[in-house]
C-alpha cells in the first residue's frame, strides 16, 4: 500500500496527462480545420519554414519556464509528425 501523500501525487499527475491529451487533442482538430481552408485555397499543407520557426519559438518558450529545450523540442518533432500524417 502506498502512503496517501503519493497517491494523491500519482492522481495528480493522472490528472495533468489527461488534460495534456485533451490539449493534443483540441490541437489536433485545429490543424484539421486549418488543413480544409488550405485545401479551399489551393495552399500547400505542410510549411517547412513555419515549421522551423515554430520548433524554435516553442524551445524558447520552454527554456524560458525551465524545461529543457531539447524535450520541448522532441515533443512538438512528434506533434509535427502527426500532422503530416494527416495531410
């Protein structure tokens, strides 16, 4: 059995991986809805330059609330991924 103050720490962390998720996931619709207004305007899907910009951006951000950049990093590689994924 564990001690109450870790289970209530686990549930916690339940807790922010499931609002994480909910985060993927509302983001996730709206690169669906941004896929359809490309698509109405004949644009390319995937904007490599965008890309490199937004990978940056979001390292700074991270190292700025002092997480590491390279996770920040790894973590928006595999949401990128999942869009391509999409197109």
């Amino acid at each position: 059995m564990l001690p109450a103050d870790v289970s209530e720490t686990r549930s916690a962390l339940d807790e922010l991986d499931h609002a994480l998720l909910d985060l993927v996931a509302r983001r996730r619709a709206l690169v669906g809805a941004l896929f359809v207004k490309k698509r109405a305007l004949d644009l390319p899907l995937v904007d490599p330059i965008r890309e490199v910009e937004l990978l940056a951006d979001r390292r700074a951000y991270a190292e700025r609330h002092g997480i590491p950049a390279d996770l920040a990093e790894v973590i928006f590689r595999a949401i990128l991924e999942d869009s391509h994924t999409r197109t």
